[in-house]
C-alpha cells in the first residue's frame, strides 16, 4: 500500500520542479524579447512606446540590472537628439516638451552627458553648434565597444596565460629529456667499465708466469710514454672529441692516456665545461686502467672550465 503512495509523491514533487524550471525559462525568454522590443522603438524614434515598456521591464527585473541604466542612457539621448531637431525647425514649445520627458533618465547617464543635457534645455533654441548631435550620440556608440572591449581583452588574457603555460611546459621537458639522456650516459659508461674491469679480473696477467718460468733476471725496457713528456712536470692532452660528442675518438684517446697512467704513475687532472662531463670522462678512463692494471689506484681530480677546450693534466708522481 506505501509503495503507490511513494510513487505518485515522486511523480507530482517532478512535475512541480519542471513546471518551475518551464517558468523560469519562459520568464527569462520574455525578458530578453521585452528589451529586444523597447530598443527597436527607441531606434524607430517612438519614446514614449519605449519609455511605457521599460517601466513594464524594471517592475520585472532586479534593482541592479544594468539593461534598465542602458536602455535609459539610451532613451536620454533619443530625447536630447529629437529635442534638438524640434529647436532646429524652430518648435521651441515641442522642444521644451520633449527634453522635460527625457529629464527623468538623466540619472544613468554620465556627468559630463548631464551638463550637456542641462546645457541645450537652458539655452531653449541654441542650434548654433551643428556638432552638438554628434556630440550627443558619441556616448552611447562609445559604451559599447568599451562593454565588447572587455571579452576581447579576457580572451587576449587566456590566450596569454596559454602561451606561458605551453613555454613552461617544453621548458620542463627539454630538461627532463636532458636529465634523462645524462641518466643514459652515465648507466652506459658504468656498464662498460663494469664489463672492462670484469674481463681484465677474468684474464691472468701474463707478467708473473712469465717471470715465474723465467730464472735469469731480465732487464726491462723503460715505458715508452704515448701522449706525455715523462720528464716534465705535467703534460697537457686536448679532449675537442668531448665537444663533438665523438665517442669512438674519445675512447681511442683515453686507451692511450691509461696507459701513460699506468705506466708513469700519473696523477690525471680532468679540466672539462661542465660538471656532467666529470663523471663521464672518469668512468671510462678508470675502466682502462683498471683493465691494465687492476690493483692501480688513480688519482682524479675535476676542475670545471666553462670556456676552454676540455682536456687532461697529466703529472708523474715519480718526478715529485
């Protein structure tokens, strides 16, 4: 037995909130209709039809409604104009007549518009200034480009904030692609000196059964240095292949530095641009000395030259 009742409670509370919501729509409609009609008659010249249906109209919408202020701006200066024309011809009493009509709407209207108004009433015939109409219509044209102004200038805004946006967005990903490519190079050079120092583990050194088998004493020749002077105090090696991104010519160069290293006991000072090209350079550089000989302990040590050429301070530590 509830369940019917429940039912139809639901059906009428629908049917009242649509019938609100058709009357609202309906209202809304009717006004716009009803200020699309008073600004038709202001345009064909018949103010006192436009004066009667936007009395209708503020009766039917809120006190703050800026459409009623518009529409009386525009009232005053149909009755400013037409009361002009009537001095022009010469009817002072149908002039008078007509600006005492508009006197009532000079409230929405601006200071200086006002002073006008006054000005002509005053004057009861002066005509004499023919730019006075134009004068007089200048308000109102103006009103509203400045109101159309406005959505120009939130677009222009959005258009703005849309542009700043999308830079701050490429910005972030040009240095997000940055970082990453570092994360890749940095993996790859620690691989390759993973794999280098395994390999050079996994193989003997031929050195000690050499020495081992052999019981004379054998003279060993002196190192024969590949890119240093081993008797000066340090020595320089350019490194322009780190600039070009060569990364086969930087490979080469560092086979032979390693084994200076190793062969004069070289402290290596990496002087490079910038500070990601450090451990780069070092792992790779460790990678071949360790493969040459895996108990050596090198000695880097970075300085960041932002404008010179990259390169490596070799120093024997023997001539210290």
């Amino acid at each position: 037995m509830n369940k019917p009742s429940h039912r139809y409670l639901a059906v009428l509370a629908l049917s009242l909130l649509l019938g609100e919501a058709r009357a609202d729509y309906w209202t809304v409609d009717e006004l716009v209709e009803g200020f699309n009609q008073v600004s038709a008659q202001i345009a064909r010249g018949e103010l006192q039809a436009a004066e009667a249906g936007l009395d209708v109209l503020r009766q039917r919408t809120a006190s703050n409604d800026v459409r009623i202020g518009q529409y009386q701006r525009e009232l005053a200066s149909a009755y400013l104009q037409q009361g002009r024309q009537q001095l022009q011809s010469g009817d002072k009493a149908g002039a008078g007549a007509t600006l005492a009509k508009g006197e009532r709407h000079l409230a929405a209207t601006s200071p200086a518009f006002r002073q006008q108004y006054q000005a002509v009433v005053a004057d009861g015939g002066s005509v004499k200034p023919a730019a006075a109409p134009v004068a007089a219509t200048k308000p109102q044209p103006v009103a509203k480009p400045a109101e159309a102004k406005a959505p120009e200038e939130r677009r222009e805004d959005v258009e703005r904030r849309l542009r700043e946006a999308e830079a701050t967005i490429a910005r972030k990903e040009a240095e997000r692609a940055r970082q990453q490519q570092l994360a890749e190079e940095k993996a790859a050079a620690e691989r390759e000196a993973a794999q280098q120092a395994a390999a050079a583990q996994a193989q003997p050194a031929p050195a000690v059964v050499a020495k081992v088998e052999e019981p004379k004493p054998v003279v060993v020749a002196a190192p024969r240095a590949r890119l240093i002077d081993p008797n000066a105090a340090s020595s320089s090696v350019p490194m322009p292949m780190l600039d070009a991104n060569d990364r086969d010519s930087l490979r080469d160069l560092l086979d032979q530095v390693a084994a200076d290293v190793v062969a004069f006991d070289c402290a290596v000072r990496l002087e490079v641009r910038e500070a990601k090209d450090y451990p780069f350079v070092a792992a790779l550089l460790s990678a071949r000395i360790k493969k040459l000989d895996p108990g050596f302990s090198p000695q880097f040590s970075p300085v960041l030259k932002p404008d010179q050429e990259p390169r490596l301070v070799l120093s024997p530590q023997s001539n210290g």
